[in-house]
C-alpha cells in the first residue's frame, strides 16, 4: 500500500472519529443509584442445629473423610 493510500485511510478514519466523538457529546447519562447498600453477610453465631441423621448419611456417602471432616478435592475438573 503506498503513502497516498495510507493518508486517505488515516484522514477517513480521523473524521469518523470526530464524527463518533461529538455524537457522545449530545448523550445525557443518569448516574446509577445505589438503593440499598451492599449486604450478603451473616452475624457470627452459634448457627443452627442440624440435623443428624442428614449429617450421617453425608459422611456415609463421602468418599474420603477423617473424623468430622469431609476431604474434598479442589480443582480436579
């Protein structure tokens, strides 16, 4: 591609830009509201009792454990 051709591409391309840009400037945005402010966390406690025999059917079925503990493989996808 020679000289002249870039220069047309680059000057085509700059009014385009130009273009876009005073596009944008007419676009009114709303600023976003925050309604409620970020939650999702639970007060430390003593939690609820739970049921045992679920408990026990849960460490039947585990492949690995050790006690009161289920041993669980990470990223093994």
């Amino acid at each position: 591609m020679n000289e002249k051709k870039q220069e047309e591409i680059k000057k085509e391309a700059r009014i385009i830009l130009d273009r876009f840009s005073k596009t944008l400037e007419g676009v009114n945005l709303k600023e976003k509201e925050f309604k409620k402010p970020a939650g999702g966390y639970r007060e430390e406690g003593k939690g609820k009792e739970c049921d045992e025999s679920f408990r026990k059917t849960m460490f039947e079925n585990a492949p690995d454990k050790n006690d009161d503990f289920i041993i669980a493989e990470k990223k093994s996808w």
